[in-house]
C-alpha cells in the first residue's frame, strides 16, 4: 500500500519526517476499520473474526482509506458461531499480539467477536492517545483502557495526543468546544469496546454507527 501501515503515522520508529495525522484523518480510518470488522461479523457468510486486530495490520492507500489485513489468525464462523457471537471450537493456538489481544483468550476463553471489540477498542484508544498499550508506563494494573477511562471527562486534554489539539483543518480549529466534544466521544467509544468482560462491551455495529454521528458532528457547519 502507498502509505504503508497505520502504525507507520502514528509512532515514528525511523528517521524520516513524518506529518502527524489530523482529526479527521484519524477519524476517516477509524470509521473504515469499524466498517470493515462490523462487515466481517454481522454481513460475510460465513463470518469471520479477525483475531489479530492492530495498528499493523490495517493498512493505507494513497487517498488514506484503511483496509484491514493480515488474516492468518482469523476464524471463519459458520454454524459454529453460537447466538452470543462466540465461536465455539477451540481457542488453543490464538496468539494475537500483546496488548491488544482479548485478555480472555489469554486465559482459554472462547473466540468471539467480542475479541475483535476489544483489539477495535484499544487500537482507537492509540490512534487518539499516541500511546501504544505495551508503552512503559502501563504498569502497576495501569493500562491503556485505564488510562483513557479515568481521564474523563475532565482530564481529557492531558492524554489525548497533544497534535489533535493543534493540527487541525482550520474549519474544525476555531471550534474548539466542538473538537474536545468530539475527542472525547472517540474515547468513550474505544473504553466501551475494550472493557474487561466481553459481554460488556460495545458491538463493532454500535461502534461503526457511533463513529459515523460523531463525524457527522464534527463536520456539520455551525448554525
């Protein structure tokens, strides 16, 4: 792909000069991710959960629209994808990647699509922080939900990355009561996808349709 990997933008690793995405790109990817998982889930016959869901494997083509890729993990579900959306053959051999893996699979829980939330949730979470959730501080039971989670609603401004307070297209930058609304609306969205019990989460529908209004917010023209 032309732009490489999400993970490319959002921690530079190499010597090149990379320009920080704005709002609205960030937005426009994590609403393709969220489509595509929620595709993969409630629309492909037989369904499909990923498994392996990260800022890796969801690449960018020219005109910055996200495709997720790398599906070496995933599960095709058919019949045996029970009416919680949970696969109901074996768990054993799901790898994932620290940090974003369900931690239920960690501990020989069921495959579901649940596991993809949760991969959905924090990935979003480091696409709006610049916190990777293997970065040092998380330590101590501190994690990169609990981080976002106890931030707000009054300390938003101290974790999300400082550039989507500064770079923003002119539009959205005179707005900034729109723009911290918004902010924390992404949050919220990726806490509910990565709550510790999956049957607490939000489903990757609730979170594609969530992700949709809040763009539309945001790019709504004041009255």
């Amino acid at each position: 792909m032309p732009n490489y990997s999400l993970d490319r933008w959002l921690h530079q690793r190499t010597d090149e000069q990379l320009q920080k995405l704005n709002l609205i790109q960030l937005l426009n990817i994590a609403i393709d991710v969220a489509d595509a998982i929620d595709y993969l889930h409630n629309y492909c016959r037989p369904s499909v959960i990923h498994c392996d869901l990260k800022p890796n494997n969801i690449l960018l083509d020219s005109d910055w629209t996200a495709y997720v890729a790398d599906f070496g993990l995933s599960k095709l579900i058919g019949e045996s994808m029970n009416k919680s959306g949970s696969y109901t053959g074996s768990s054993i051999g799901i790898r994932g990647t620290v940090g974003y893996v369900a931690p239920e699979y960690g501990a020989g829980g069921q495959i579901s699509t649940a596991g993809d939330a949760y991969s959905f949730g924090i990935t979003l979470l480091e696409m709006f922080t610049g916190r990777e959730p293997t970065d040092d501080m998380f330590r101590e039971g501190l994690n990169l939900h609990l981080f976002a989670e106890m931030a707000l609603p009054d300390k938003l401004t101290e974790i999300v990355d400082t550039v989507l307070l500064e770079v923003q297209p002119c539009e959205i930058a005179a707005k900034d009561d729109k723009l911290l609304a918004c902010l924390a609306s992404v949050v919220r969205v990726g806490i509910s996808c990565s709550k510790h019990i999956p049957s607490e989460r939000m489903s990757m529908k609730d979170a594609a349709i969530e992700l949709h209004r809040i763009r539309y917010a945001v790019m709504e023209p004041s009255m």
